[in-house]
C-alpha cells in the first residue's frame, strides 16, 4: 500500500538535524518539497551541512529550555507554520565499562529524554495552530531493551517512550500525533565507537535512509502513541506492549481507574 506523504509547502523542524538520520531525512523531505529546519549545535560544519541539504540552519542546543521555545517561535514567525517536531537530538555514553560515570549519565539523560520533553513543550501550541499535524521522537531500541553498556541512554529512551505514550491521548485531541521510532543499531557517527566490532561479527546495521524512511511515515501515518521497532531484515514494526494486570474488585472484577484521576482526553 502507499503511504501518504507530508503535504507540499508544510513546515518540519529536526533536532540534532545535521546528524546521520537528520540528514537522510533532510533529503526525503526535501524531495517532497517540505521546507526543513535543521536544529543541531552551533559549528561551521553543521551550518554547511544544512546548506548542502537546501536546508536551513538554527543553533539549538535542545538541553536549553528556552532556546527551545525561541526556535519555534522564530519558524513560527518566519514559516508562518509548523506541522512536524522530529525530535532526534541524542548522543550515547563514549565508554561501556562497568562503573556507573553518572556524569555522563546525566548529560545523556539531558539530551536524550529532557530534550525531548523541552521539544515537545515547545512545539505543541506552534502545531496546535497550524491546525495539528505531528511529533516523531527518536527513541530506540534500546528503550524497549535496555543495553547493559549504557544505563543512562536505556533509561533516556525507555523514558522517551513513556513519555510518548502517555502524552500521545492529550496530544490526539489537539490533532497531533506523538510517535516514537526505535530503531536497531544504525551506520551514523553515534556507532562510530563500536562500528569495527559489528564489521568484525558480521553483525547487520541499519542504514540511515531506511530509518528516515520509518520517520517519513511515522509523520503521516503513525498510530499516537505507538513505537515503531526498525531492525536489519525485518523492516518497521509496530511495538505490541504487553500490558499488565489490572486490579480486581473484592468480587474478582477488574477495577476501573476513576474517572477524576484520568486526563480529560481519556474520559
Ligand atoms: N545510529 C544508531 O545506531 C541509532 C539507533 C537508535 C537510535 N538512535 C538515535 O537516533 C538519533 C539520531 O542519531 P544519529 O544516529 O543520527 O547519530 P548522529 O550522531 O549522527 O546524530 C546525532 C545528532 O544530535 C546532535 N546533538 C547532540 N547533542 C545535541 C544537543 N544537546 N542539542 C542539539 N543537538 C545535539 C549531534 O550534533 C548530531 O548532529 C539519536 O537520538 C540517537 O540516539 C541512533
């Protein structure tokens, strides 16, 4: 079946966009003649890099709250709309040993969940007004699987993706869909660390096109809430979460969670 694809002239912003999966997505959206903003820390090299791409450029460090307000509000001002946040900004630890380092610990946590939460906070009124339109957080696997080499970045993106789900219901009543990706290991300079190892075991990876093609359908097609598993060989899955028990009643019935504690979205 064909997917449908993000409507000619709308407006996306991309964290950490001069990145692998920013710049394989830059191209795609690009090619569909969306007008991208590529939002990534301030160097000559990542200014080039969105050039290259046709693709403007704003200094974001996605850590700063505030920054992430003034972005929106300037593609806002500028683009007069926006219909999609990919928020993609992330690093992971430099070393997998066995002490916890927890100031890299925080700083992964900074970037890669409360990055996240300012993006989101930001953009929601920005697409609000322009009528709805969608939120794609890249998360990962290692989020439904956490990755006993890296605590903070298991926790980050695990986080992210609670953080979708249980945004996803309120979001859905403003008409904007939250998704999370979560793709397997990908070839981008975040695996440049570990890329022998994988050569060396014949170990398969992701190349960046095929996770920004699962990003370009989680924008128009995505489920709210869902997280979409991307693995060598198996493509782009839809998470199945298992669930957990309900409370029963004193008569054996399942309880239902009162009304008043639910948000307004989901009564
Ligand atoms: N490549 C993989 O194997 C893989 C797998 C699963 C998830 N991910 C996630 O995908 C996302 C994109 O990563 P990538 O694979 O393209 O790697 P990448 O290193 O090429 O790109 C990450 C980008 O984030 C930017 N960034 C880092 N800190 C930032 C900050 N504080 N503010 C703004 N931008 C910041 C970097 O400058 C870089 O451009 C990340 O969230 C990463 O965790 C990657």
């Amino acid at each position: 079946m064909t997917q449908p694809t993000p409507a000619p002239g709308s407006v996306a912003l991309v964290t950490g966009g001069t990145g692998g999966f920013g710049r394989a997505l830059a191209t795609k959206l690009r090619a569909l003649d969306v007008t991208v903003v590529l939002a990534d820390l301030d160097s000559d090299r990542n200014r080039q890099v969105a050039a290259d791409l046709d693709s403007q450029f704003v200094a974001l460090d996605v850590t700063d709250r505030a920054a992430n307000e003034t972005v929106v509000a300037q593609i806002e001002a500028e683009h007069g709309r926006l219909d999609a946040a990919y928020l993609n900004a992330g690093i992971s630890a430099a070393k997998s040993d066995d002490a916890l380092d927890m100031d890299e610990f925080m700083k992964v946590v900074a970037i890669d969940l409360f990055g996240v939460v300012y993006g989101v906070e930001a953009a929601r009124p920005v697409i609000r007004r322009a009528g709805g339109g969608a939120m794609v957080v890249t998360a990962s696997l290692a989020g439904l699987s956490p990755m006993a080499g890296d605590p903070g970045y298991s926790v980050a993106k695990g986080g992210a993706i609670a953080f979708v789900r249980s945004m996803a219901p309120r979001l859905a009543r403003e008409n904007i869909t939250i998704s999370a990706i979560c793709p397997g290991f990908a070839d981008t300079a975040i695996i440049d660390r570990i890329r022998d190892q994988f050569t060396a075991a014949s170990f398969p990876v992701l190349t960046a096109d095929e996770v920004a093609d699962a990003m370009v359908m989680a924008w128009t097609s995505a489920e709210p809430g869902a997280a979409y598993v991307i693995q060598p060989g198996v493509g782009t899955i839809p998470y199945k979460f298992k669930g957990v028990p309900s409370a029963k009643t004193a008569t054996g019935e399942t309880a239902v969670v009162p009304e008043t504690l639910r948000p307004p979205s989901m009564r």
